[in-house]
C-alpha cells in the first residue's frame, strides 16, 4: 500500500524469523521420501521405503487403515452432532422466545469461554463408572458436548444476521415457525453450517487429550494417539517414520484447509481456544 | 399462541442436555471427587472390608486402639467344639478328633504354631491331615475381605465378643478399602513443596508465552504483515497459520526433530564444533525456550488473525494524510495503528491467560514437564497425578482438587471476561412475539 515506504526490509526481517517454521515442514515432507546418512542435513537418495507402514502393520501396532478408520469415525461422529445440535439450538437462542432464554444465552456464553481441558478428570470417572471408557462412543459424546458452547455460540451469530424480514415474510405465507426454520433461514446459513462442520471435523481430527486419556485402547486407538505412542516408544527410534505417519496424518487437514480456507477463517479469526 | 415456546423448547433440548451430562456435570463432580480420596487402589466403585496390616497401622496411630489392633493380629487358630465336629465331617480319623478334644480352648497366634502342635499329636496325622486340621481351627480374620459391615462385625464378634459400640466403628472405617470423603487434598496441596513449583512453573509459563507472542509476536505479525504487498502478506499469514491447523501432535514432532541429539540443530551446529545434545531436554532453561517457542508459535496466530482484521478497519484515508503530513514509519504505528488494537489486545490476552493456564497437551509431548518436573505446569501435573503416571497409583481425589483449582479459576475468569465484552445486543429480544 502505502508508497514512500520500502517494503523488501520488512518482507526480508520477517522471512528470517519464518526459516525455522519453514524448514521444519520442509524437512517434515523431503524425509518422508528420502534417506539421509548421520551427521548428514542433505538426502543422498530418494526411497518410499518409509511408507511400508501403510501395508505392513508397524510390531505390536494395530493396522494404520483401521486406526485412520477409528479417525475418521471419531472425527465425522462428533462434528455430525455438534453440526446438527448447535443449529437447532443457535436458532433458539437467536430467534425463539424461550423460558430461561438469557440465562441459556449467558450459560453458552460462559461455557464458550470455559475451559474444557479442566474437566478431564472428572469425565474420565464418568466414563469409567458408565462404562463408556475405553469405546470410541464415550469419546465421540465427549468430545461433541466440549465442542457444543463454541458451535452454538456461532451458529447463533451467523443467525443474528439473517434478516428477519425473510421470515416475517415467511409467517406472513401461513408457515409455522418450524417450516419457516427449515426451508428460509437453514438455506440462509448453509456457509455457516460448512464452516462449523469443517471445524468441528478438524478439530476431531487433531484432538489428542481426550482420546489418549478416555480411550487409548489398540482396538479403538485413533492417529493422534498412535503416532504419540510410536514416538514415546524408545525401542524404536525412527523419524523418517514418525514423519511418514505424521504426513499421513496431517494431509486430509492441508487440504481441507486449502480447500476451504475462506470459509473457515470465519472461525479461526473468531477466537478458538489455542 | 406459545408455538414458538414450544418448537424453542422441542429444538433446545438435545443440545441441553448433551451439555448438561458431559459438561455441567463434570464441574459439580470435579468439586465432588476433589473430597474423596479415590486413586486406583481404593478404585471408583464401593469397596470391601479387609483387616489388613494397614488397617491395623491406623487402628494404632489414627483412632488410638493399639489393644484392639493387638487382639485381631492375634486372633489366629482356635481349637474349638464347631472346629472338632466339621473335623468329623470331614473324615479325619476318629482318634484324633478324639485326641484334639483334650486341647479345647488352646488358641495359636499363627499357622505355623497350630500346625506344629497338630504334628506332635500322638496320633501323627499326615503332612495332608495336618493342612486340613489346621484349616478347620482357622479363626483369623486376618486379610479376609468382606462385602458388608455387618459381616464384617460378625466376624470380629466371634473372635473379640466384648466390644464397644466406637471400637466397632473404628474398625469398621480402618478396614475400609473403597474410597471415603476427605478434606485432605487440600491440606496436602497446601503442605508439599511441588504445589507451590507448579504455580511458579504456571505463572513464567502463561507471562512469557503471553507476552513475547500472543500478544507481542502477533502484533509484529499483523503490523509487519498489513505494511506488505498482499501476496508477500497472504504468504506469511498461511506459514503462521500453520502451526495452528496442525494438529498437536506432528507439530511437536516437528519441534523434537528440530532438538533431538540427531536433529536439525545438532548436525547443524555441529559444523561449528558444538557437541551435539538433545536441546529441549539437556537443562531446565532450555527446555523452557522451547515450552515458550512451541507454544508461543501456536498462539501468535489467533492475535495476528484478529490484529489484522482491526487493522483492515482503518480508514486507508488516514493513512495517506498522515504520510502527506509526512510522518515516519514509527509515528503512523503508535498514532494511528495501536489505538486501533487496544481492544483486541485486551480481548485476545483475556482469552489466551485463560487458554494457557489450561492447556498442557504440547508441554505433555515436548518435555512431559521435563527435565526433573522444571516445566511441569499445574495442568499438567494434574494429569500426572490422576491420569498417568510412572508409579502407577493415579490419585483420582488429589487429580480432582488440583484440577477444581483451575476450574474455580475457570470460571472466574471466563465470567470477568464476560462482562468485559458483554454486549447488551447479543441478548436482544426476538422480533416475532407469538
């Protein structure tokens, strides 16, 4: 923009403090499929032989697939009912007038801000005394009912800004408020949905805390869960392979997140926890 | 009409009530579990009764019955009239039941006693008779469990008839081996030295990380990045983004690739001479430059997201006059750009002090509050306390209280903040009354 500035010196201080973020994703995708010699910082040749993991089971390891499977399930699970809880109960608190309503509204707002990390230990007894531990249901439940506050919370912005003239029109026709919900204001907000979705997706996707501690299980383990107990294993140091898995791991998100980048800054620019 | 009462209600409760379950109810029982003292040996379900040689220990010290304690130690092996007819029963030879007869009243403090005193019977039972005799005359009630007080009374009764009605109820609550209510936790958090190491550890974690980049870093981020021309701007922007988008656990990873004794900054420096080590863990110190860094890398992030998107709200106008009038670089950040930010900066400390007096997953899988517990942070030493451990024993009551501290400061907290930025819209009344 402005024109009696140079900017080459702020581009050239800023690439110096963005080298070593750079590098290390650099590096994380070229020693997936090279070897490099001890002592060493350049590949010598190129191999895929780190990706073995994918048809032969690391020892003592369950299957990958089934383990980006349980993945997959966790993550579609949990963003599936936060998606359809949060935008019935965003509309509610934004639009219907409801007993408790400003209490609702600031009970979400206070949970929102809330830090869920602080119940770990509690949900962990829960779990246990219900007998819900150990299955990727508890965690899925968990982990959506975590993520309800901020979903609901946004749905409910994203409502606020439809107009109500649409529905005032709506009811005008003879709709009842239901009908008036579902084929007006739902249309209105699909960005909103898709972008709620993705996150919560992503979000499931990376979580790490909650399924290591309520069901770190081979039979119900998920990514995160099995590339930490691959690197905490001391018998088996390999980073080439670390890497591999963690780029497995990493590549649906990049590109969800290319895919759909304006959509999700709507949330990420919002404030989330981090 | 109420319809829209009732749709609200229809379409609000499932989400209530998922919220209610894995959220309220998580909060009410942190404080709940934070007055027991369950851990994983006295489990989370009920327990038994079991005098056992601990529950003989508090008898002593903690209810002052060193008498009673002596007495069931000792209640051992009784030759006695029910012993001698399930003898009968049994098929042990006639003339020694007969024999036995003559020692009725003898007691035997342990099985060896008893067992020998069996031998030395002029009828010399066999090493297998002598097993079933001894067996028969077992009055011990010595590290036997029973499933209720009442059987665990009538079991002390047939060996110590006469006790009074606070002698039954101290062996009652010494011999109990499931959890029971306490308020000790917090005598202990208040007592041991690592409460108070953990708060310091807290409070360098949430000042540096906080200062030099959610807040400071960002504000370099956004300011530097709104100077650019977009593409330069729209590059930087994605590669601090992407600590964000990755998750936990391959961005640590990254990290220890970079500090590993085989890693990135060993080779490299050590074209320069210097030994090579693993960075992140050889000293205390350097272990907290990388506590900071792996977080601070995620968290600037949200402030240069918010920060800039204030910064797009200036009017490009004043900044034109403001470089005709001809003012420096410098001039235009402090007079123009920072009264721009003052309340994003207030909004995004607010919010990441409370996100990072929580947060332990990246210090669990950096340092796992390494070297010796010098970056173990309160929430993570909760985890290790209830959760995983190396010993083995998880205190579920002592987690528990340690965790309700924070979120007592949770919800404090969230609730200041709250006011600070409640808007009064946000709670407007619909428009359509039915």
């Amino acid at each position: 923009m402005t024109s009696n500035f140079r900017a080459w010196p702020v581009v050239l201080a800023l690439s110096i403090v963005s080298a070593p973020l750079v590098l290390m994703y650099v590096y994380l995708l070229v020693d997936t499929v090279t070897s490099t010699a001890p002592g060493s910082l350049i590949p010598y040749e190129f191999t895929l032989r780190h990706w073995t993991f994918l048809w032969t089971p690391v020892p003592g390891r369950p299957d990958i697939w089934r383990v980006a499977l349980n993945t997959l399930v966790f993550a579609t699970a949990s963003s599936a009912i936060v998606l359809s809880l949060s935008s019935t109960a965003g509309y509610v608190l934004s639009r219907l007038n409801v007993p408790f309503r400003r209490f609702f509204l600031a009970g979400v707002m206070v949970l929102h801000a809330f830090p869920s990390v602080t119940l770990i230990v509690a949900i962990f007894l829960v779990l246990q005394m219900v007998g819900l531990y150990n299955s990727l249901a508890g965690v899925i439940l968990v982990k959506a009912a975590l993520d309800m506050p901020l979903g609901i919370w946004i749905m409910k912005g994203f409502y606020d800004t439809v107009p109500w003239e649409i529905e005032m029109a709506g009811i005008q026709d003879g709709a009842s408020r239901f009908t008036v919900w579902r084929r007006l204001v739902l249309p209105q907000v699909r960005p909103a949905l898709l972008a709620l979705g993705l996150f919560a997706f992503l979000s499931g996707w990376s979580e790490f805390i909650l399924p290591q501690v309520l069901a770190p299980d081979n039979r119900v383990q998920v990514l995160s869960v099995y590339l930490a107990g691959l690197i905490a294993d001391d018998n088996n140091f390999d980073m080439a392979l670390f890497k591999s898995v963690g780029v497995f791991y990493v590549v649906p998100v990049i590109l969800l997140f290319l895919f759909f980048q304006k959509h999700l800054m709507n949330i990420y620019g919002g404030g989330t926890k981090g | 009409m109420n319809s829209s009462k009732k749709l609200g209600l229809l379409l609000i409760t499932p989400a209530a009530i998922v919220v209610v379950m894995l959220f309220l109810v998580p909060v009410v029982l942190t404080a709940v579990f934070a007055f027991t003292n369950m851990s994983t040996s006295t489990g989370i379900s009920g327990g038994a009764y079991q005098i056992s040689p601990n529950a003989l220990q508090e008898l002593r010290d903690h209810y002052d019955m060193p008498s009673v304690a002596e007495r069931l130690s000792q209640s051992g092996f009784a030759v006695d009239e029910p012993g001698l007819a399930a003898l009968g029963k049994a098929g042990i030879d006639a003339d020694i039941v007969t024999e036995l007869r003559g020692h009725i009243g003898e007691t035997f403090a342990a099985r060896r006693d008893a067992e020998r005193a069996i031998r030395n019977l002029n009828h010399r039972p066999s090493l297998r008779e002598v097993k079933q005799i001894s067996d028969q005359f077992n009055r011990s009630i010595m590290n036997a469990r029973y499933d209720s007080k009442a059987a665990l009374l009538a079991a002390v009764a047939s060996v110590m008839p006469n006790l009074s009605g606070a002698e039954h109820q101290a062996i009652i609550a010494a011999s109990y081996t499931g959890w029971t209510w306490t308020t000790g936790n917090f005598r202990r958090m208040a007592s041991i030295p690592g409460t108070q190491r953990s708060l310091v550890n807290t409070m360098v974690y949430v000042a540096f990380t906080l200062t030099l980049f959610n807040i400071g870093f960002a504000m370099v981020l956004a300011i530097t990045t709104f100077y650019m021309p977009s593409r330069a701007a729209g590059f930087f922007r994605g590669v601090w983004l992407l600590p964000r988008i990755s998750p936990p656990v391959i961005y640590v990873l990254l990290w220890k690739w970079l500090a590993w004794d085989t890693g990135f900054l060993s080779v490299f420096l050590g074209r320069f001479g210097i030994h090579s080590r693993n960075w992140m863990l050889d000293s205390g110190t350097n272990a907290w430059v990388f506590v900071v860094l792996i977080n601070g890398f995620v968290g600037a992030s949200m402030g240069m997201l918010i920060f800039s998107s204030a910064l797009q709200a200036i009017p490009r106008p004043l900044l034109y006059a403001s470089e005709v009038d001809g003012a420096s670089r410098w001039q235009q950040i402090w007079h123009i750009i920072m009264p721009q930010l003052r309340w994003p900066i207030l909004f995004v400390t607010c919010y990441q002090t409370l996100s990072l007096l929580t947060s332990f997953d990246l210090i669990l899988l950096s340092t796992n509050g390494g070297p010796g517990g010098s970056t173990e942070v309160w929430a993570l030493a909760t985890y290790h306390t209830a959760l995983n451990n190396y010993a083995g024993n998880l205190e579920y009551g002592y987690g528990a209280a340690m965790a309700l501290v924070l979120v007592v400061v949770g919800v404090f907290l969230s609730l200041a903040y709250l006011r600070l930025f409640n808007y009064r819209d946000l709670v407007a009344k619909p428009l359509i009354e039915h």
